[in-house]
C-alpha cells in the first residue's frame, strides 16, 4: 500500500476525533457508535472538508480508483462474455449477413463488434487488415454494431449492403479510414469512391434482411454483455464440435489478438 493512501486510511479513521471536536464529544464514542444517519450539519460539513481537502492534494486517488472500477467491470465482462459466448457459437460463426474477409475457411475466427464512428475501431481497422494479411487461416466476421446514433445506423446498413455488390472489404475500409465526422451524404461519397453503384446501394439498405441483422448483432451484444465497442471474440471449434474462445473488450493490438489465436488453436 502506498504510503500517502495508508495516511489517508488513517485520516478516515481520525475523522471521529474531528467529528467529536466539533460537537464535544468524546472521539471514540462518536467514531465508534455514531452512524452517519447521526452527524450533524456541522458534524457532515467537518467530514466533507476533511476529504475534500486530502482529495484536492492527492488527486491521482480518484484515477487511480477509477482504473480500479474499469479493471474490475472488465473482469465481471470477460467471466459473463466467457460464460455465454459457447451457447451462441453458431450465431456468431454462421450467420451468412454477417460480413467476411480473410480465409473463409479459416480455423480461427476473430469477431469484432464495431461503430464505424467509433475512434477506438477506427484505430484498429488496419490492425485487423495485418491480422489478415499476416495469418491466412483467419477469417475476420464483423458485426455491425452502431451506439453512436443515425448516422452510424445509416453507415451499418450502407455497409452491409455492400455486400451484395462484393464492395464491402473496400468499402468498410474507406469508412473507417474517413476523417470528417459521418453523415448520409458523406456514407453516400465514400461508397461512390469506391465503385459503388450508390442507387443500387441505397435500395438494397431498405431490405428487410439489413435491419434484420442489426437487431440479430444487438441481441446477441447484449446477451454477451458488450456495451461499447470494440468488442473481440476469438473463436475456434475442434473436431468434437467444442468451442474454444477468449473475448477481448475494447481496443487491442495486433500481438494480443495474436496471442489470443493461438490460445484457441
């Protein structure tokens, strides 16, 4: 334990002496036996002052406890994601709207949960095109799965319609790669730089199997506990049919993922 966190153990400890200061009361009377439902106004504004004035000094204890909660919430969601994902193997592997690239055939799957407007999946789309590039018996699924409003909707359904003109790998590339914030026209410009033909495309994103899909991705983010993106499964089946698998929340590296290929190998 660092030494200015014991001090502030210890000050905690002292503030029924400063509680019992400012009443007259005896210290160990108030800190032992006083619930807070007890304290006075004046009592409640000695505690307050207390730790208002050792948080101002040290004000890394609030990150460093807020690193502690995001840690811990990390843990919770890996043990639950560990615990669903097998049951939910063949949505996540077999569903044929979910686009595909890498080796179709690949014995390793890497699942990524993405928001085209989201900075942490754009920092790793040419991570995921190195996996690709780097492993030829991976295979990369990805599920749309747009938090960051309409203009994420609209680009999810733009790019998976892209599908049916066999643009999607080119086209989820250029909008991840797009600076300016994302809107239906700019969707529309980056499809038509790419070769899409952009009437074809606005037509099929009306098609019942588009939106079909993005409730199968969100149902299944929310029975595997993925609130943000981007979220990673890395899955593999043996021959008996077992599943393998390890989940990754958030933002990686190309070295984890691939550690985590071969983990489930």
């Amino acid at each position: 334990m660092k030494l200015k966190h014991f001090r502030f153990l210890v000050l905690m400890g002292l503030m029924g002496v400063a509680v019992a200061q400012t009443t007259n009361t005896p210290a160990a009377t108030t800190a032992t036996t006083a619930p807070a439902s007890t304290f006075t106004s004046t009592q409640q504004a000695a505690i307050e002052k207390i730790v208002h004035d050792y948080l101002i000094a040290h004000p890394e204890v609030l990150l460093e406890a807020g690193q502690a909660l995001q840690m811990k919430q990390q843990v919770l969601m890996q043990e639950k994601a560990n615990k669903v994902i097998p049951t939910l193997a063949a949505s996540l592997l077999h569903d044929p709207s979910s686009p595909v690239i890498g080796n179709k055939a690949g014995k390793v799957s890497v699942i990524e949960f993405f928001d085209y407007q989201c900075p942490h999946c754009k920092i790793m789309g040419p991570v995921m095109t190195d996996l690709v590039a780097q492993d030829k018996d991976v295979r990369v699924i990805y599920k749309e799965l747009p938090i960051f409003g309409a203009d994420s909707e609209f680009a999810a359904k733009a790019a998976l319609a892209s599908q049916k003109q066999g643009k999607f790998e080119a086209f989820n590339k250029a909008l991840l790669a797009a600076q300016e914030r994302l809107n239906n026209q700019t969707v529309l410009d980056i499809a038509k730089s790419v070769g899409l033909n952009v009437n074809q495309l606005q037509a099929d994103m009306n098609l019942p199997e588009i939106s079909k899909e993005l409730q199968e991705v969100r149902s299944l983010a929310e029975k595997i506990g993925i609130s943000g993106t981007p979220g990673f499964i890395v899955i593999s089946l043996d021959k008996a049919g077992k599943v393998k698998s390890q989940f990754i929340p958030g933002q990686t590296t190309l070295d984890d993922l691939k550690t985590a290929i071969n983990a489930v190998k």
